[in-house]
C-alpha cells in the first residue's frame, strides 16, 4: 500500500484524468515553486476507474486557478489547512487566459511582436471555444481530452 504522508497546509488537485499529472504539473510552473510537490498516477477511482492526484505543500494563492481551469475545469481542488479539508473549489473555464497558449495564424500580430502576449477570449463556453484577441483565430479543444 502506497502511503503519501498528509498536508499540513496546502492543496490537493483530485480527479485528474489518468496520465495528465505531469503535464499539469509543468503548466502550473510548480517545478518553479519552492515547495513539496506529490503526484500519484493511475490511483484507482470509483468514479473515473483511474486517475491522477497532485499534493502540493504550499499556499493556494500559489496556483493558477484560471490556467487549471482551461486545463480541465472539472479537476477539484481541496484546500488543506491543519491536515484537513478546508474547502473545495469547483473550477471553470476562464473568460480569458493570457500566454497559455499561442496564436497559431502567421498574420496575426503576436506573430510579429514577440514582446506582445497571447490572449484568448472564451467564445463558446459550451463548446469550449476560445479565440485569439486581435486577430479572433479559434482553438478548439483541450489537450486532456
């Protein structure tokens, strides 16, 4: 039985699909983070059969909640405080994210200004449509699905 030593205050991101850990683990930046970091994979799950979690030791104001959210909004975030479970967030898409992800039109002007970011506005939240700022260049889907 593997045993993964309790939060005393921190975060635990549950239900995330199955081999998605470590690319959200690199999105969030929690690489960059000095902090203790735990990812299980493939933890059995009546609800998904499997799936990942990620523990984090540090603050929740650490963490983008916007980019996880983009990522897969329908990842729980539990807040641990004292070893216990102080709340749990239900993530959604954002209406905007900004240097997530780049602009793929050549004519458009992050093309051309490198300095310039890349923001996406959430078009079709059924659909989970986002489209580019300046030049209203689409992206559809998610990388976890």
């Amino acid at each position: 039985m593997l045993n993964v030593g309790a939060l005393h205050e921190g975060f635990v991101l549950d239900h995330i699909k199955a081999d998605k850990a470590m690319t959200i683990y690199h999105d969030l930046k929690l690489d960059k983070l000095d902090c203790t970091v735990a990812i299980i994979k493939n933890a059995k799950s009546h609800k998904m059969g499997v799936k990942d979690i990620i523990k984090v030791e540090c603050p929740i104001e650490n963490l983008d909640l916007d980019i996880l959210g983009f990522i897969d909004h329908n990842i729980t975030v539990n807040i641990i405080k004292d070893e216990k479970i102080v709340e749990k967030r239900i993530l959604k898409l954002p209406k905007q994210i900004t240097n997530v992800i780049k602009c793929k039109n050549p004519r458009c002007i992050t093309s051309i200004e490198q300095g310039l970011d890349h923001v996406f506005i959430l078009a079709d939240p059924e659909k989970e449509v986002y489209r580019c700022k300046y030049c209203e260049e689409k992206y559809r889907g998610k990388r976890n699905k």
